[in-house]
C-alpha cells in the first residue's frame, strides 16, 4: 500500500513535489490552535495499518515540534504500521557543545527528543560540525542527504567564471563538495564569531580572482552576518560582487533584504524553507532517501 504523507506546515514548498516523488497519498489533517493557543490536531485520514511519513522543516521549531510530536504519537495510537520524519531542515544542530558553562547542548537533547517520536528521519545537510554524523547523538536510523549536486547544477547553468567562496572552516564541507560538482577553485575565508550578530571575516590575497564571480557557499543563513560581512572583504579585497547560495534560507526578521542591501548580486537557497530565494528542489533527493532508510520505493 501506498505511504501516506502527513505535512505538518500549510505552506510546506515540498509537500506537493515530495508527495508526487514518493507516489503517495496525502494524509488529511484537521491543524488548530484552540482559543488560548494550545496545539489541536486530527487525522482525517485513515493511517492504521500504513506507513505514515511526517513532513515538517524545522525552522521556527519550538511550535512545529510540539505539532511533530503530537501527530506522530496519534498516528501511532490509531494504529499506523511506521512514522518516519522528512524534517528537511534540521533545528538546533549548532549548538554543538557546551561553549558557556550551563548552556544547553541543544543538538543532543533535540535529538534525544526528535529520536523518541518516530521510527527514522530523514532531513537534507544538517549542520555536522563537531558532531561528525547524526549516528553520532541520534537514537533511530537516520540519513543526511546531500544538496551539493543541485547546488553545484544551479552553479553550473548560472554563473560564469565561479569562485566558491566558504565564510569559515565549518563551511569546508559544502564547498569541498560543490566544487567537486562544478570543478570550480574555491577558497576558504576565516570567521571570528563574538555573538550572534557579531563576525569579523578574515581574506588571504586575492587579487588573483578579480576576473571571477565569487560565490558564497553556506549551509544555513541566518541573520544573514556571515554572509554580509563576507561580502564586505571580498569587496575590500577588490572582488566582484557576489552571489549567496545557501541550503536552508532561515532568514531572520530582514536578513536576506540585508543581504541585498550590502551589494550581494542574487541569494539562492533550496527548498527546505519556503522562501523567496528558493531556486533548486530537494523532492527527488528526499524521495530516493526515504526509499533507503524504509523500503518505500518510490
Ligand atoms: C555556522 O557556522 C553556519 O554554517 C552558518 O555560517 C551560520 O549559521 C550563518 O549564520 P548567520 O547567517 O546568522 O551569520
């Protein structure tokens, strides 16, 4: 039988093209908020006996993770035979240790949360830094898909003479994997974060790539500070001005008018959050994922 797919986000850009990818069905859910604003929700549909995947991208996660826990808890009260979790955006992945004494280490309990309400999860580049895998603090199967190969398709069709640029060591990864796409030269800058809102962006001589167009590649933006001082060094150092690609477009309050505002040429994301900026699809990654981690061919 064929899965059902709950989407747990009205606007979700991936709830239609998911559901096409995997040849399921939706599941039909009545979500409201009841007068004092607690989380009402009913399947409309009938899940007993199906495979029931939870779409939801965990950006804004505090509301959306209570809906999560509670439509996974019921699908399986009603007698679902598995929920899985398409989260294609992956909350709380950086805070990755315990940088101030007290703190939480958010990435774990989010985890050990996310781990007790489903079967697997399947989510789209997570933030994996001092982490080296989700295996690492999940406590179910899981699998991180890559956006590189889009990323580097986009990158491809678009962009003449590309320079990827990483903002910082964390982004090592995404650029090592979208220049093995493109088989553009990359280079790789240096952040000094002293708040959330408060980078200092270290270049090495340029002047060698004037005649390119960088391109910052990053997985999340998020005030949009990386990338806007970024943008102001490779300026200084006498660059081009350059277009931002990121995998999850968090965007906080005006970040990305920001972006604009500081001389980027064009910001591109993929569509994990619905945003404007969204410019290549995750579906048909997320699909073929899925089929892995369950044996739900698509
Ligand atoms: C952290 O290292 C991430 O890879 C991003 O660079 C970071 O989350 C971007 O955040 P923001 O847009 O707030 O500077």
């Amino acid at each position: 039988m064929r899965p059902l797919i709950a989407n747990l986000e009205p606007d979700s850009p991936l709830c239609a093209p998911f559901t096409k990818a995997m040849r399921a069905e939706h599941a039909f859910l009545e979500l409201r908020r009841f007068p004092d604003g607690e989380t009402y929700l009913r399947f409309k549909s009938d899940v007993s006996k199906r495979h029931v995947i939870l779409l939801c991208s965990l950006d804004r996660p505090d509301d959306k993770f209570v809906r999560l826990a509670f439509a996974a808890a019921t699908a399986r009260d009603l007698g679902a035979k598995s929920v899985g979790l398409v989260c294609p955006y992956l909350a709380y992945m950086r805070q990755d240790a315990r940088f101030v004494a007290g703190e939480a280490v958010s990435s774990v309990c989010f985890a050990k949360l996310l781990s007790s309400q489903a079967d697997w999860l399947v989510t789209v580049d997570p933030h994996l830094h001092r982490h080296k895998s989700l295996s690492d603090f999940f406590e179910m199967p899981t699998v991180a898909v890559q956006s590189a190969p889009l990323m580097g398709d986009w990158i491809r069709r678009f962009v003449e003479r590309p320079l990827l640029v990483g903002p910082d060591e964390e982004s090592v990864q995404w650029v090592a994997a979208v220049a093995r796409e493109t088989n553009a030269p990359q280079v790789v800058l240096n952040k000094i974060r002293s708040g959330d809102r408060d980078i200092e962006i270290r270049v090495p001589e340029l002047d060698h790539w004037r005649g390119h167009t960088p391109v910052l590649v990053d997985d999340i933006i998020s005030t949009g500070r990386t990338m806007i001082e970024t943008t102001k060094a490779l300026k200084r150092a006498g660059l081009r001005s350059p277009i931002c690609v990121g995998v999850h477009g968090v965007f906080a309050d005006t970040a990305c008018q920001q972006l604009l505002d500081a001389g980027v040429q064009r910001v591109v994301t993929s569509n994990t959050v619905k945003h404007e900026t969204n410019a290549f699809d995750v579906s048909g990654i997320l699909a073929a994922a899925v089929s892995d981690i369950c044996g739900l061919k698509p």
